[in-house]
C-alpha cells in the first residue's frame, strides 16, 4: 500500500471521529457530554485544520468538504459565547489609571498542595484586594489563615478534600451567605461587599469536572451557581461578579445558561485561548472563570503561576464604569 493510500485512510479515520466528537458537541444543551467535548473544542478545530490541509493535498475534495463543515460547526462554536461589553484597550487603561480599581484574584490552591510558600508568593507578588481560594481545605487552613491576617473580612467554609471555599477581603463585607441546593449540597458563595460606599455583589463556586461518573453531578452544580447568581441579578442593582473553577469551557452550554441567567459575561474575548489548568501533560483546559455584569469595566487582566497548584490563578483589575 502506497504512503498517500495510508495517510488518506488515517485522515478519513480521524474525519470520522471529529465528525463524531462534533455531534456530540451539540448535543451538549440536552446532555452533559457535550460539556466535556466543549472542554477541548480549541484542540479539535485545530486538528480539523490539519486534516482539511492533508485532504487538499491529496486533492480528494469530497472528504475536504466534509473537513470544512466539520471546522464551521466547530468554528461557531468557539466564538458563540458572551464575552465582556468593555474590551480590554490601552484607551481604558489610560482612562482607569485616574479611577480607584479593585483588583481580584481567583485560584484553586489544590487540596493536598505540598508547596504553600509558593502559592503564598502568588497571592504576594499580586497583593488583590479581593482574594478567593477553592479546593481550600481543612489540611491546610491554619497556614493559609495564618499569613493572611492582613485580610481582615473574611467567608470561609473548609472541606476534607475539594469542596472548601475561602473569600478574603480587604473591604467590609456587608452580607453573606453561604448557599446550598439539595441536590448537589455543594457551597456557593453570595457576598455584598462595600468599596468606599459602593456596593456589588460576588458570587463564587466549584463544580466537579464532567467526568462520566459525575457528568450529571457537574452539570446540577453549575446550574446551582446559575441559578444563586441569577437570583441576585434579577432582585438586586448592585454590580455583578460571578467566578470560580467550574470545570467547564466558555463554549459549554453549562458556562453559557451561567452567563444568561445571571446576564453576566467571560473576560475572555473571542479568540483568547488562554488555559488555567493542565490536567494532563500538554493538554490545558480553560476551566476558571470570572464573568461581570455590564457595570464593570475590566483595566487589566492577567494570569499567575501555578504555585504547586495544578490551576494557574486570574488576577483582574476593575472598576465601576
């Protein structure tokens, strides 16, 4: 057999999976396969590109066709999600730089992390002024506790393994409350938080990931967090932060019935492939998130180092348009 004959067969091998993979995908607003799918439709794009180069080249235009239709599913996909009203320019730094910011940092520390002193370096070199932990653990509280006593507003609740939440402010916390639905038992976190006598509200979580054996179980506790969120922005004027690791994609129908129900938006601009989490070797996966409300105006975004954690954390700057 002929190298053109195998390499044909290989690429018509992997058009079938993508292809397959692909339905899936859209099947994700009736079942949470298509989230876990969503997780790397960046990667599968990219692999469509170079099967559509291979069948070009081999000039078989009937399996290129498939290709393209496969890589424009796919290519709506990637973009098809809210992102923030305000993008990220030099003109709004310029303009911010005269407005007091909020700066916000969002990080999953990892349970059984072995190397506190790096993520404390983290949370260090950039000094938030709104600082909230996932995965925080009751293993490691006291030590986390103990260096950041310069945070004197604080909404903890910590867990044996991967469920602990942690939100730490620098500002008065006017109300909280810790949110639980029966069906998931997860904690969502709700905070009214005071800035020089302005108002707005954080809301924070952590789904599991959409594994089989929990495929459902993510799906619920993302809702969860929806709906905590949507609740607030239909009953309250106050501005809107939604954040967490939610183990999902910006381009799963988990993130995207999120953003609807609270009518909030990714700071991820179309196009920005950044990965907060590499589970397996070479393979990242956008699974953290912070989504705002239209009130915000984001001045700088940016995203630390892992610190032993198996998360990178996002570090954003705000302020009140």
């Amino acid at each position: 057999m002929s190298k053109k004959r195998i390499i044909y067969r290989v690429l018509v091998t992997l058009t079938t999976l993508f292809a397959l993979l692909t339905m899936v995908g859209l099947l994700k607003p009736f079942h949470w396969s298509g989230d876990l799918v969503a997780l790397v439709m960046d990667y599968l794009f990219g692999a469509l590109l170079l099967v559509l180069l291979g069948f070009l080249l081999l000039k078989r235009w009937r399996w290129a066709t498939a290709a393209t239709l496969l890589l424009v599913l796919n290519g709506v996909g990637l973009v098809n999600y809210r992102a923030t009203a305000s993008p990220l320019s030099q003109d709004t730094i310029t303009v911010a730089l005269s407005e007091p910011t909020i700066r916000l940092m969002v990080y999953n520390i990892y349970h059984q992390n072995q190397d506190l002193a790096a993520v404390m370096a983290e949370i260090r070199k950039y000094d938030p002024d709104l600082l909230f932990l996932m995965e925080y653990s009751d293993a490691i509280q006291a030590q986390i506790e103990s260096e950041l006593s310069d945070y004197p507003h604080q909404l903890i609740r910590t867990s044996r393994q991967t469920m602990g939440l942690a939100l730490l402010s620098r500002f008065p916390l006017e109300r909280t409350e810790i949110h639980r639905s029966n069906k998931t038992r997860i904690p969502v976190f709700e905070a009214v938080i005071n800035v020089d006598g302005n108002s707005f509200t954080f809301v924070g979580g952590h789904a599991w990931p959409p594994q089989p054996r929990w495929g459902q179980l993510h799906r619920d506790q993302v809702a969860s967090i929806a709906r905590v969120a949507g609740q607030i922005a239909s009953q309250s004027t106050h501005p809107l932060i939604v954040a967490g690791d939610f183990n999902a994609s910006q381009w799963s129908y988990a993130m995207q019935d999120l953003s609807q129900q609270a009518n909030v938006a990714n700071i991820l601009r179309p196009f920005n492939l950044t990965k907060t989490s590499s589970p397996v070797w070479l393979l990242g996966l956008p699974i953290d998130h912070v989504l705002l409300s239209d009130e915000w105006v984001v001045t700088a975004i940016e995203y630390g180092d892992k610190g032993g954690s198996d998360h990178r954390p996002i570090v954003v700057d705000l302020r009140f348009d």
